[in-house]
C-alpha cells in the first residue's frame, strides 16, 4: 500500500513540474521590420514596433540595444500581461543622409529570449528651390 501511495505521488509531482514549464511568456511582434521609406532629412524619426504577450505568463523585456548610436530604442519599463500589447520605440537620427539598416536586439524572458528588429529606409537630403 505504501508503495502505491509513493508512486501515486511521485507521477503527480511528475505530471505538475510538466505543466509547469508550459508556464512562459512569448512576445509575437505584429512586425519585425519598420520600413522608413524616404525620408526628408531632419524629419520625424521615431518609430514603434507593436508586440502581444500571446502566452501564459508576465513578459519582462530587460533590454533593447541598437547596432549603432545613431538609433536609440526605448522599452517598456513595466511586465506586459498575458494577452496585452506593448510597444519599443525607436528614435533613428534622420540627420544622418542616405540608406537606413539597422537592427536591434531585444532581451526578454520569452521562450524566444532574443529577437532581432530592423529597420530600414532612406533619409534624403533636403531640396532648395521648386518641386
């Protein structure tokens, strides 16, 4: 009978830890790219990526880093919540004339812990005179 007991407990501790680790945040980016297009320079460069939480715990984003300083991302200092919506901005410097590609790296405790953006486009320098 002791025995019994034993086992009994030992697949249901089993059967517990394995639906424990289903337990786990997953950030699903509605986009992984933001296209700038052509931009005039010294224009708005702030642009956001949108993300979801589509899992089943809180998801911690613990850093965002650019492949340059001239793009400078911003992240959310809050857990975002299963099935909530969040967002990182990114501040490119649109000073800077011609082709933007630039990535940037997000950290997270999502069962994909890293991600990588892009951005992309180009500034264009501003014209004198007529259309």
């Amino acid at each position: 009978m002791m025995k019994k007991l034993v086992l009994i407990l030992f697949v249901g501790l089993l059967g517990l830890s394995a639906t424990a680790q289903d337990t786990a945040a997953k950030i699903e980016f509605k986009s992984e790219t933001v296209d700038y297009g052509e931009i005039a320079k010294g224009s708005d460069g702030i642009r956001v990526f949108e993300f979801t939480n589509t899992g089943n715990a809180p998801l911690i984003i613990s850093d965002v880093k650019s492949s340059c300083g001239c793009t400078i991302p911003k992240k959310p200092e809050d857990p975002i919540m299963p099935g909530k919506t969040g967002e990182i901005q990114v501040k490119y410097d649109t000073n800077r004339v011609g082709p933007i590609r630039k990535a940037i790296t997000v950290t997270s405790n999502a069962d994909t812990p890293t991600k990588i953006l892009k951005i992309k486009g180009e500034v264009k320098a501003a014209t004198n005179g007529t259309k």
